[in-house]
C-alpha cells in the first residue's frame, strides 16, 4: 500500500479499479487517520484483555485497569513569584558592595533600571510626611530664613486676635451647626419631632485620651473570655470601696445565660480600706445575688483566706469526678485579683502593683493538687455610667499616662470629706480644686521654672492617694445612705489603711487595745485555731506534693478565724426578709470583721 499517486498506479497497472477495492482513498480526502482515530484503534487493537478459555478475562486492557495513572506537574517558576525573599545579611552586603561601585566616581552603573534600586538605597525617608515637612521647612527654606530673625516667611493668617476670640469662634461654629441642623430638619418636613440622633448631634464629642480606652480592647476580651471558658469557678473581684461600681454585669450576665453551669462568686476585696459594718452591710446585699467573701489580701495580714480555700474546697468536692478544678479571678483593672493568688499561695507568684493593667494575660497557678486558679488581665466591661474621671476613680487606668490630670481632682475632692484631706495633707482654706492643688504644690514644693506651681505634677499625687486608699472614701451600701454622712462614720470606725493618716490611728488604737483587758472574743481565736486541727488532717491530703516548694502553708490561726467566718460570711445567696435577721446578721458579720482585724494587728 502506497501514497495516493503510486497507489493509483498500482491500481491501473493491476486493473484494479472502482470501490471495494480494499484503502482506497478518494482524491482530497485526508489519508492518514487523525490522533482521535488512532486512540480509538488503539484502545481496540493493542488494548485488548487477554481472556482464558472460559472467556474471563485473565488481564485486563490497559483501558480498563485501575492502577492510578503516575502525574507529575510540571514545575513552573511563576509558582514562586511572590516569594523572592533575601536574608537581611545578603541584602546588607549587596547594599555595600552596590555603594561602594556607585561612589566610585571612576565607574558608573549601567542598566540601572534591572536592580531593585529601592532596596538598594537605604531608607531615608523612614518618617514619611514628617521627613518630607522637615525637607521642606529647613531644605526649602532654611531655618534662619524660617524662624530666626531674619525670617522672610510670611505669617499665617488667621482670622483671630486673641485666645478669647478663638474660644469665642468655637461657640460660635457650635451655634452655627445646631443652626445647620435645624435647617435640615426643617426642609426634611421633620420640624418639631426629637429624636436621640438628634439629640446626640447636637452634644458635640470631644475627642477622648486613648489611655481611657483601656481595658477594653480585643485582646483583653479574648482573655477574659478564655479564663471564663476555662474555669469551673469564677471568682468575681470587687472593689470593697465601690463594690456596684467594679461589678462586671456583662460578664455576670454572660455567666448567667451562656455558661449556668459555672460558679460565680463575689469576692469583696479591699475590705482593710473600708469599715467593718460596711462590709457586712455589702456582703449581706451582694450576697442576695451571689455568694460573697470578704477578703484582704496580704501575705503577712490577710483576712478571708481560709474561708476561701474552705469554698473552694468544697467546689472541689463537688466536682469529685474531676481530675482538677479551675478558679478563673476576673475584674475590674487594680481590684486585686494577683494580690489574691499571691495572698493563697502565700509568696509572689503573680505581679503585683498599685497601678492598672500589671496582668497582661491569663495566667494559670497551681494552688492545689485538685484546684488550679487563673489570673485574667482587668476588664472595663463597656458601662455607659463609666465616664473617664469615674474610671479614673475606679483605679482602672494608670494616672501616669492621663494627660491632664489636674482636670479630675474635683471629683475626687467631692468623694471625700474635707476634714480627711485637710488631716492627711496638713492643708486648710482650699476653695476649690485649683487653689487646693496650688497649695498642696507650695506645700510639697513641686514649683516649675518662674515658681508656677506643677498642678498636673499633684493632681497625680492625690489621685494615686485616693486610688491606693491613704485618702479615706467609699461608697456606702443602699441602707447606709440613710446615715447622712457615711464617709464620717465609716473613717472613724476604720481600722487598717494605707499610708500615714491610718498608720498615725493605727498606733493610738493599738495603744488603746494594749491598754484594753484581753476580751474573750480576742481569746477565741486560739480556740478555734485547735477546733480546726481535726480539719487539717485531710487539708493535709489536698496539700500533699506542694508541702516542699509549691505547697502553700495555711497558718493556723488565719485557717482558724476564717473557717468561722466561712459560715458567717459566705451567705448562700438567700434572701434575707426579716428584718431583725438582717440585723443580727450585720452585726455577727462586723463582729467577725473586727475581730479578725484585731487578730491581724495583735500578730
Ligand atoms: N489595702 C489593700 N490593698 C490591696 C488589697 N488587694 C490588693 N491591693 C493592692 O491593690 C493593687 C492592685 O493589686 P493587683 O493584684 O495588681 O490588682 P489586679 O486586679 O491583679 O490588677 P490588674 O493586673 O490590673 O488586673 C496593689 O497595689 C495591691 O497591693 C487589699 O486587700 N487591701
């Protein structure tokens, strides 16, 4: 079989001619078979099975087998387009080499447009628009012609001659806003009809310091979020001094509907800077809700830590099945959350620090075999009563970083009773926030150049005295307001705080005590401490395995008073109704809060 013309002559010669004649191939038609043709040949010619007698088949076609085809994908280098990476060593020697050849006056480089120039020359405009604003000031216009006294720059013109018209103007633009405003509600066939979107474009917001938003960011949720998610307990920290104030209600209703099966718990920490009766007070209505423990942690002079490991304790127990349990401490920024780990294990495990936002993130410590607590970073729950000078207040933001803080001593001024901040900064005739901080400045000496007295300098003082508790204030409980002056009964009733002031009563009362015959509620104290042996038997068990390096010590007598006050302070969150309950209730309360101080001072 030939090609068309030697096969045709063939045929001739053989007289061979017309159709079933074999291939022939009419003129013009393609004689040879395309891919397609010879794919399907071949799939029935060279594929065939091989089949025994009987017919099956003993190896299959190759079309037919079901062995995986080997693929291989061509490698292509545009797959690593984006990734054309240089080790900052190989950049810098390139850089190098690259200067030298260019300040080289005897070369020059060529094909300059093939280098990565921009890596190449070292970045000098790192500061962007201030680089570019100085190049303009000084290279434009250098600084003698600028600002020294042979300056050509023309003065900005400004359409206002004194402070007093600026502040003028800006009251101005706020009428002609509302004025704009009014306008739009008129055309807008609105008229007459108020909405809160009006309302609120009409209070124009000023602009807030960042350092407010603390406590609130993304992070800090997620923290928090993850300390909830994983403890079984949650131990709730309250200021003792403003106990409604630093209440997350966020988190408790969080707690309430999402996670049910968790344990809140408020802790009343702080309680040393408050009085007794007032803290029994708070713990009676808190515990309405929750159940409460009074705490104040102090490694050397705590109060309330038996009775919280006595609680915790019993969770534990409750939830026998568990390997361990966790106890997650949220809160408000600065309401002691480390200080009460540290003060449950008996030694720093945690940072502690007078100033907001020590803890960072979470934190997981061993108490015990069984119980594990967690410290969460401080939380400012979003709270449309928390305005700056309140957060301030609070302790949850560091003064340090508040710009202005001589602006936020009226409101400190206003919490607390002149006649304690007279005692503790030995000053007096003050009319109001400014001429105190003047003369507490003189009194201090905290003068700026020309004897202008440094206002912001004390503003920060008083403020960290108030937050770190050596001014004397809290806000006092519900019932409490009927006794008109709460700050005046409250300081005299007062035993430990910070700083001098208490320091100085401190010792007139111990001198009072010391003069006072023993009473038998100062010798109870022993008493129980033996009653409790027979409990630290199985404590003992919990402690086993921590007892060298990682155990904490429960101190007898600390054991002792609080395994007491566990009953009488851990209320179970029943309401109380009777009256005279309420009252009694009160006063064992406050009997135990003294008593326990007054053990705390005699040790
Ligand atoms: N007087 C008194 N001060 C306390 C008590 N507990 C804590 N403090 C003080 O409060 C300050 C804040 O304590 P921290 O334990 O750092 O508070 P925190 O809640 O962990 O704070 P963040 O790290 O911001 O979350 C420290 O200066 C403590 O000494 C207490 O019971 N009584």
């Amino acid at each position: 079989m030939g090609t068309h013309k030697k096969e045709n002559n063939r045929k001739m010669r053989e007289g061979k001619t017309g159709d079933g004649m074999g291939n022939v191939k009419v003129k013009g038609e393609n004689f040879y078979r395309d891919a397609k043709k010879v794919k399907v040949l071949k799939r029935l010619t060279d594929g065939k099975a091989q089949r025994n007698a009987a017919g099956d088949i003993t190896k299959a076609a190759s079309y037919q087998s079901r062995d995986r085809p080997v693929a291989r994908v061509e490698p292509n280098r545009k797959w690593f387009n984006a990734t054309r990476v240089i080790s900052q060593d190989a950049l810098e020697s390139f850089r190098s080499a690259i200067n030298a050849q260019a300040s080289d006056p005897t070369t020059y480089l060529m094909k300059q447009n093939k280098l990565p120039l921009s890596l190449i020359e070292e970045q000098k405009n790192v500061n962007g628009l201030k680089e570019h604003a100085a190049k303009i000031a000084v290279e434009s216009q250098p600084f003698s012609e600028t600002f020294g006294p042979k300056a050509q720059r023309k003065r900005v013109k400004l359409n206002f001659s004194s402070a007093e018209d600026l502040a003028g103007r800006t009251a101005q633009m706020q009428d002609d806003y509302v004025d704009r405003l009014e306008q739009a509600r008129l055309l807008s066939g609105k008229s007459g009809e108020e909405s809160d979107e009006d309302e609120e474009a009409r209070t124009l917001t000023t602009a807030r310091e960042s350092v407010f938003g603390k406590g609130t960011s993304k992070r800090i949720w997620n923290e928090l979020y993850k300390v909830i998610d994983s403890s079984d307990v949650i131990l709730h920290v309250l200021d003792a001094r403003d106990p409604m104030g630093t209440r997350c209600r966020s988190v408790e209703k969080y707690i309430r509907t999402e996670a049910p099966h968790k344990h809140l718990v408020f802790v009343l920490n702080k309680v040393d800077l408050i009085p007794s009766k007032v803290a029994a007070t708070w713990i009676r209505l808190l515990s309405k809700e929750y159940p409460t423990l009074a705490f104040h942690a102090s490694i050397n002079n705590s109060f309330g830590k038996g009775s919280l490991i006595a609680l915790l304790r019993q969770f534990s127990s409750l939830h026998s099945d568990r390997k361990q349990i966790s106890v997650g401490l949220v809160g408000y920024p600065n309401v002691g959350k480390s200080a009460i780990i540290n003060t449950l294990r008996n030694k720093p495990v945690c940072k502690v620090a007078p100033i907001a936002g020590e803890t960072k993130v979470w934190q997981y410590v061993t108490l015990m075999r069984r119980i594990y607590m967690i410290d969460c970073p401080g939380v400012c729950p979003p709270n449309p009563s928390d305005t700056d000078d309140v957060l301030l207040m609070k302790g949850s933001i560091r003064v340090e970083n508040v710009e202005y803080p001589a602006q936020y001593v009226d409101g400190v001024l206003a919490r607390i009773k002149q006649k304690h901040v007279e005692r503790t900064y030995e000053l007096k005739g003050w009319t109001d926030a400014n001429t105190f901080l003047e003369m507490l400045a003189r009194a201090k000496g905290r003068l700026l150049k020309g004897g202008e007295p440094d206002m912001d300098g004390v503003a920060k003082i008083v403020l960290n005295d108030f937050i770190r508790g050596k001014l004397p204030w809290f806000s006092a409980p519900p019932s409490h307001e009927k006794t008109e002056d709460a700050t005046e009964t409250g300081v005299e009733g007062r035993e430990g705080r910070l700083g001098e002031m208490s320091r100085k009563r401190k010792r007139d009362e111990t001198g009072a005590s010391d003069r006072a015959p023993s009473t038998a509620e100062g010798d109870a104290a022993p008493a129980q401490a033996d009653d409790d042996d027979d409990d630290d038997e199985d404590e003992d068990e919990d402690f086993e395995g921590f007892s060298d390096e990682e155990g904490i010590e429960i101190d007898a007598e600390d054991d002792s008073d609080s395994a007491e006050d566990a009953q009488t302070l851990v209320s179970d969150g029943e309401a109380i109704e009777d009256d005279a309950a309420v009252e009694d209730e009160v006063l064992a309360i406050s009997k135990a809060l003294a008593q326990a101080k007054k053990a705390g001072k005699k040790k």
